[in-house]
C-alpha cells in the first residue's frame, strides 16, 4: 500500500516493482501542478492513464481506478498556481474541515477531475 508516496520517488516505476497486491494513491492532474506540489516533495502528478501505464510496466495488472476529492481542486489551483502560495490558510482549512460531511456528499457530481485517484492492482500470473 503506497498513500502519496510514488510521486515523490524520482523512479516511480522502480518504487512499484514488488510483488503480490497494490493499491497505490497518488495526486491527479499535472495541469494543476504548483508550488503547493514543490513544497510537498512531489515530483509529479498523474493521469489515470499515466498510472496504469506505469503499473503495468511494474508488471500489474490494474483492476480498478477510484477518483476521488474533486471539491479541492479549485482551491489547489488557485494556491498552487496562481497565487504561488506554499499552504493552505487557517481560515480555508477550518471550513474545508466543518464542511468535510457535504464534501463527501457532492463529490462525484462536481464536473471537473480529481485531486487524487487510487489504483488498485496485483502482480500478473507468470506463465
């Protein structure tokens, strides 16, 4: 189990080459990518796309992708990009936390991509 852990490996192919069942988070949507990233350590964001890939180059095969935390991709690209800020204000971060009932709630309705995706896989039978 990786939980934001492979973005900051420069070798993120090599991080995943082991063995049995994986379920790896990482951050969704290099166009989002900013200075909150930097600060992080992270080395990159994902694509699913780019996640499979990788996954299966490590030799799994991807069974499943979850998307999920659209509601603070809007306050991620604001800080991050435009505003170049390196954290997230006391005053956001208590709203996002009282509100984190209904943030659940309109998740998958809201209409852009996530903030983060979850691929679930295991390591291909070996013939």
């Amino acid at each position: 189990m990786c939980l934001n852990v492979v973005e900051h490996v420069e070798d993120d192919i090599l991080a995943l080459r082991k063995n049995g069942k994986a379920i790896i988070l990482v951050p969704q949507g290099q166009s989002i990518y900013g200075t909150l990233d930097e600060v992080l350590g992270h080395c990159r964001r994902y694509s699913e796309e780019e996640l499979r890939m990788k996954m299966e180059q490590a030799g799994f095969c991807v069974e499943r992708i979850l998307r999920f935390n659209r509601i603070t991709r809007p306050g991620w690209y604001l800080n991050g990009r435009i505003l170049k800020k390196t954290t997230f204000s006391r005053v956001q971060l208590f709203f996002f936390d009282r509100l984190v009932w209904l943030w659940r709630r309109i998740d998958d309705w809201l209409p852009w991509q996530p903030v983060s995706i979850i691929a679930i896989g295991s390591k291909r039978e070996r013939l």
